[in-house]
C-alpha cells in the first residue's frame, strides 16, 4: 500500500502479486491490485478485483464507496447505484457512501434517487450549505420549484454565495415568483453584488416588466461562458422582444452550436420537422370538415395559453413571426 500511495505502481502490483500467494482471498490485496489497474486504465479488470474485494468484507464501507466510483468512472453508473445502497447510520463514511450514490444516481439520470440520497445527507448534516445546494439543483431539473426553492433558501442562509443566489433566481424566475426574484435580486444589490454579477436574472426581470431596452441593456453585460447555451438562449429572446431581429438571430445561432454535438441536435431537428409534414400531409388529406362559421365584420381574437414548461416557447417561437400574432410573456 505505501508503495502504491507514493506512485509506484508497479512495484506496489509486484508486492501484491507476491502477496497473493501466500493469502490468495486476502480482501486487501484484491482491493489494492484493483485499485492500480483502475489508475491504469484498465476498468474491466480493476471493477471485478474490486467487486471481489467489497464481497469478501462487506462491512467495510470504504470497499463499497471505491468501487461504486470505479463504476462512475467506467461509465457503468447504473450499476454503481446498486453497489451503493443507502446505509442503515449516518456515519461520516456512511454519508461518504450516500454522496456517491447521488453522484451515481446523477450520471444514470435517476434525478429522484439523487434527491433522496442529498436529503438524507441533509437532513444528517443540516449545517451544510453544499448538500442543500445540491439539493436545489437535483430538484430543480425535476420542476419540483416549491422543493427546489426550499432547499435553496437553506443554503442561502447559510453560505450567501452568487452560486447560491443565481440558482435561487433561476428557480424564481422558472416558477413566475417576479416580486420574489425582485426581492433577491434588490437584496443582493444591497448586499454588494453588482448587476453584472446576475446580469441574466436583472435582464429577465425586465424582459418580464416589459422594459425591452433595460433588457437588452443588461443582456449586453451577460457573460456567456458559464453556459453558453442557455445565456445566448436569453439574449436571443431579449433581442427578439426588442425588435432586434438580427442580434436575435445571431443569438439563438450562437446557442444552437454551443452544444457538444450540434450535429447530432440538427438531425434531431430534421426527424421532427419531416414528422410534422407527415402530419400535415395527413391532416390535409381528411374529408371535408365542420362548416365554418359566417366571418365576422370585426377581427375576432383568439387567445392560446399554456402552463409554464408545457411547450408554450416551442409555441411562440412557432408564431410569433406572424404579423398578426402578439405573444405576451
């Protein structure tokens, strides 16, 4: 083991091996030879030297907590969060264990196992202003807002950081609580956070009291880097409110490439559109519909509404180009 903490691994896999013959089941000697052929890169072999080694003792949690990182880190983290079950205590290597196995509920994509899992570690060390960061962050992705806002407000009591407070805004902001965005943000100003700090969330706040210049003043001072994606995503509809087509276009174009695999994302967008003119096609091919009712003199409006996060931006966006057609936020 010390030759394997001070970076030898060969020679640390040459004691190990020597080792092996005179103990052949020893957990520690599989263990280690695990852990050096996971430092090499070879996952297959070190994953099964480490399974070996946590099913020969399992009582010891630490065998349990590498491996399960060892799957992470091969790329197997739905089988990571089998290895890593809730622990009867709360110990501090208990609580090890149930943050990997919100880590690995997180990369297998099981956001309701990963809450529960920083649940239990808040609620077991309710002082800790990252577990209920983290929290916030599992439940938002969820639209849990109310569960998500909770958590958040935890953490802001106990570490005001802009993390915190970004987060908290966007959670705000999500579940249309304006006058409770306006709070935190007047807050932190008063605080001595600068505008530019939250620079997305002062220019939503006036995309949404319908100030289009402010907004698109503010959304001047955004800093993309942090998530170009949804950052551009905001300029573009900022600059869209204010007539300002081609910043608008600049934008979302600078949005759609900011993705790891644009590629990917335009086929993807290509098998949609080919499926809605299939379905037009279809629509158009029906026999002969209810008689239309007689014109009217005067326009007569029609109102289409939706709840937030049910398709009303895919919506707008398809209609906004219109004319005739006034979308109101």
């Amino acid at each position: 083991m010390t030759a394997f903490q001070q970076g030898d691994l060969v020679r640390a896999r040459a004691l190990a091996d020597e080792a092996l013959t005179s103990a052949p089941d020893l957990p520690l000697l599989h263990h280690l030879l695990g852990l050096i052929d996971c430092r090499q890169g070879r996952f297959d072999t070190g994953v099964e030297r480490l399974r070996r080694a946590a099913q020969a003792a399992p009582s010891i949690l630490p065998y349990r907590i590498i491996l399960a990182r060892a799957l992470i880190d091969a790329g197997k983290a739905a089988e990571a969060l089998q290895e890593a079950a809730i622990p009867p205590g709360r110990s501090p290597v208990e609580l090890e264990l149930l943050r990997v196995r919100a880590e690995a509920a997180f990369y297998a994509g099981d956001r309701a196992t990963e809450a529960e899992a920083w649940q239990a570690i808040c609620d077991a060390q309710p002082q800790d202003p990252m577990a209920w960061t983290n929290l916030g962050r599992s439940l938002l992705v969820q639209y849990r807002f109310a569960e998500a806002e909770a958590a958040y407000r935890r953490a802001l009591a106990l570490a005001p950081t802009l993390a915190v407070r970004h987060e908290l805004g966007m959670t705000l902001e999500r579940s249309n609580q304006l006058e409770q965005l306006g709070v935190l943000l007047d807050t932190a100003l008063a605080d001595g956070v600068p505008k530019e700090s939250l620079a997305d969330l002062w220019a939503l706040r006036a995309l949404r009291a319908g100030d289009f210049e402010e907004a698109s003043r503010l959304a001047d001072m955004i800093d993309i880097r942090p998530d170009p994606f949804r950052l551009n995503g905001i300029k573009a509809k900022i600059a869209d409110a204010a007539d300002r087509p081609a910043e608008a276009f600049a934008a979302a174009t600078a949005m759609n490439w900011s993705v790891s695999n644009p590629g990917a994302w335009r086929a993807l967008g290509r098998t949609y559109r080919d499926g809605l003119r299939t379905r037009e096609q279809a629509i158009a091919s029906w026999g002969e519909g209810p008689q239309r009712l007689k014109a009217l003199d005067r326009a007569s409006p029609a109102f289409l509404v939706g709840f937030p996060r049910s398709g009303t931006t895919l919506a707008d966006t398809f209609l906004r180009g219109h004319p005739e057609v006034v979308v109101v936020e």
